[in-house]
C-alpha cells in the first residue's frame, strides 16, 4: 500500500492538494502500525507454538505442565487489530486518491494528462526549432493489424 501511495503522488496526482496531507500522514501511520502488530503476531504465533511443544513434551515425559495459554489470545488479539488497522489505513490512502485526482472539485490543477501534454508540447517545439522532422510510423500493409 505504501509503494501504491507512493505511485499514485508520482503518475496521478502530481502536486497533492496540502490539506490532504494530513490524510496520507495517517494513511501511511496505521498502514505501519499493521505491519507492526503483524509481526508482533508473528512472534506471539511462534511463542504459542513453542509452549505447545513444552505442554506435549511435559505431558509425554508424565510431568504436570502448570503454564497457562496466554499467547493464543494473544495472536488472536493482534491478527484482529492489524487487520482493522490495514483497513483503516487503506480507507485513508483511498480517501487521499480520491480528494487529488482530476475529477474531485477543488483537486490539483496539475494533473499528470496535462504534465505529459506540455512535456510532448515542449519536445514538438524544440524538434521544430532545430528544423529536423519526426520520424513518421512505419506504413502498414493493408490486412494486417
């Protein structure tokens, strides 16, 4: 989501409105606080899956095994709050896109059609003015595509 973010400032909408900064601001925060609880879980999944092999190994050996089961909740806990917030981040990321594209009243008048017809505007006009010509297409042949 964060590369898609980033894209999307560079193709689409060049110069982001400022007061929308704010939005991305929190779209790239919970976007991280996801990735982060993500891999808190992933340690939490390996702690739980170490005291199941200490509980079988106890139980097999015939020893009483006194430990209590915290870290599945746990998991639980931290897969459900990483989801949340990756659903949060990407509502703010979607929220973002839309207030900066072409087609939202008051988005940037610098939108990426425009740029790209200056750019080929600006390159037309120099290729002129050195009085050299484009190279035309190649002709087709009639019947084929």
């Amino acid at each position: 989501a964060l590369i898609l973010s980033i894209t999307f400032i560079d193709v689409i909408a060049r110069a982001p409105r400022p007061d929308t900064a704010g939005l991305l601001f929190w779209a790239w925060g919970l976007l991280g606080l996801a990735l982060t609880l993500a891999f808190g879980s992933h340690y939490a999944s390996d702690s739980a899956f170490r005291y199941e092999i200490a509980k079988g190994d106890a139980e097999y050996a015939g020893r009483e095994f006194t430990k209590k089961p915290t870290w599945d909740r746990v998991v639980a806990v931290l897969n459900l709050a990483a989801s949340l917030l990756l659903l949060l981040g990407l509502l703010f990321l979607a929220r973002f896109a839309y207030a900066n594209t072409r087609f939202t009243p008051g988005a940037s008048s610098t939108d990426s059609t425009a740029v790209r017809l200056s750019r080929i505007e600006t390159l037309l006009d120099s290729v002129v003015a050195r009085g050299t010509r484009p190279v035309p297409p190649p002709p087709t042949r009639a019947g084929r595509r």
